[in-house]
C-alpha cells in the first residue's frame, strides 16, 4: 500500500493524457466520418428550378447539417464505449476512484466535443470554398462576423456536450443494470406512442428547441450547463457500484 497521497486533479490529468494516447483510433474515425459528410454535402440538400420564357433559375441548396451530423454520431458512440467494461477496466492503471474516473472521462469527453466541433467547422469552410472553385455562377453564402463565428464556434461545441452528456447517462444506465435500460426502453418506446397517439409531438417540438430556438446566447450556455450536468450526476449515482481497483 502507497504511503504516497496522490491529488484527484493529477490523477485525472493522468487519467485524462492516458486516455488521448490510447484511443487515437477514434480520431483517425473521425477523420473517416467527416471526409464522408463532406463528400455527401457537395451533392446538396435540395434543388430549385423556375422556368421562365427568355431564362431560367436554377437553384441548389447545399448544408453542413451531413457534417455536424456525422460528428455528432461519431461523439455519441464513443462515448457510449466509454462506459462499456472493457474501457472501465483501463482504469486500474491508476489508483483511481469513481469520482476521478467520472471527472477524467467529463474531461475527455468534453475534449473530444472541442475537437469535432473544430474540425467540423474547418470542413464546412472546406466545403464553401469547393462550392465556390466549382461553380461559376453567383454563389449566395451567409456573411458571418468574427463574433458570429466565435458564438456558433461555442454553440455547436456546447451542443455536442449535451450529446455527449446523453450517450455517458445511458451509457452508464445499460452498464448499471441490463433490467433497468430494458424496462427504461419499454417505458420510453411506450411513453412515445402516447404522445403521438395524443399530438405530444408539439410537446417533442419544444423540447427540442428550447435548445435550439435560444436567442440568448448566456442562456442558451447556463441550459447546456445545468442539463449536462445533471446528466453527469445521473451516471455518477448509476456508478456507484462500480468502483474501479488500485
């Protein structure tokens, strides 16, 4: 037995580094995923086309909704191996506990949310300056601020912090016990007909944008805040037994 304190700040940051070296596969999946998105976004959304009798518009919609989105499951699915077994056992490298593993991985995960949302936002402007070489016609773009960039920079980040938040709590909730994530399935699947049977869509609707639809942006960060963390001290209670080992 070590006479030695070890801090819990240098152990996450142990933790933390450990986890970077470990599992740069899924940076090179990353890498893979948003190639693929940009790929599927020059084919364009949507197409618009307006005859006329001495000419006629043309119009096509192009969205980095394919790259975010492919981002967002590539987060999501790791996140969700991060709270399998295998990965939880990485941990006995360290003399760790639950409360430094669940701090090192919030770490990680959030570091991985900055990385998607950076590279995300460096391939959509890929896309805009691809768009702009192939087509010689007037190309209509939204004209963003240095500020604009920066908001949408930190909202998108705060965005996929929230997904990640989700994934780590059901995550945690299948690795707590397999009854609880079934009957939590049946309860939700349930749950999602009534609402529909009854119109909850519009219910669904709000929910979704009561994220989406915020135009305060000091707001919009005190809610992926509050929901976040709340989902962290979800997966943190779902854990408690599973202390890892020195």
């Amino acid at each position: 037995m070590s006479l030695t304190e070890v801090s819990l700040i240098d152990n996450v940051k142990k933790q933390i580094r450990y986890k970077i070296k470990s599992y740069t596969g899924i940076f090179h999946a990353l890498v893979i995923l948003q190639i693929l998105g940009l790929f599927l976004s020059t084919i364009g959304e949507g197409s618009m086309s307006e005859p006329g009798t001495y000419f006629s518009i043309s119009v096509d919609y192009f969205t980095s909704g394919v790259v975010v989105g492919m981002t967002a499951f590539w987060l999501f699915i790791n996140t969700l191996l991060i709270t399998t077994k295998a990965y939880r056992e990485d941990d006995f490298t360290f003399i760790t506990s639950r409360l430094s593993r669940l701090w090192a991985n919030i770490g990680f995960v959030f570091l991985l949310s900055v990385i998607g949302a950076v590279s995300a936002h460096l391939v959509i402007n890929v896309l805009k300056v691809y768009l702009i070489i192939q087509n010689d016609e007037l190309i209509m773009s939204n004209s963003l601020s240095l500020l604009s960039v920066i908001t949408g920079l930190l909202g998108l980040i705060g965005y996929f912090i929230l997904v990640s938040a989700i994934a780590y709590t059901i995550g945690s909730i299948i690795q707590r016990s397999k009854v609880i994530a079934i009957v939590a399935s049946i309860s939700l699947i349930i749950l999602g007909n009534i609402m529909i049977r009854f119109q909850g869509q519009e219910l669904i609707a709000q929910g979704i944008f009561f994220f989406i639809r915020e135009p305060n942006f000091a707001l919009f960060c005190i809610k992926i805040i509050v929901t976040s963390s709340l989902l962290f001290l979800v997966s943190w209670m779902m854990s408690k037994n599973q202390e890892v080992q020195a």
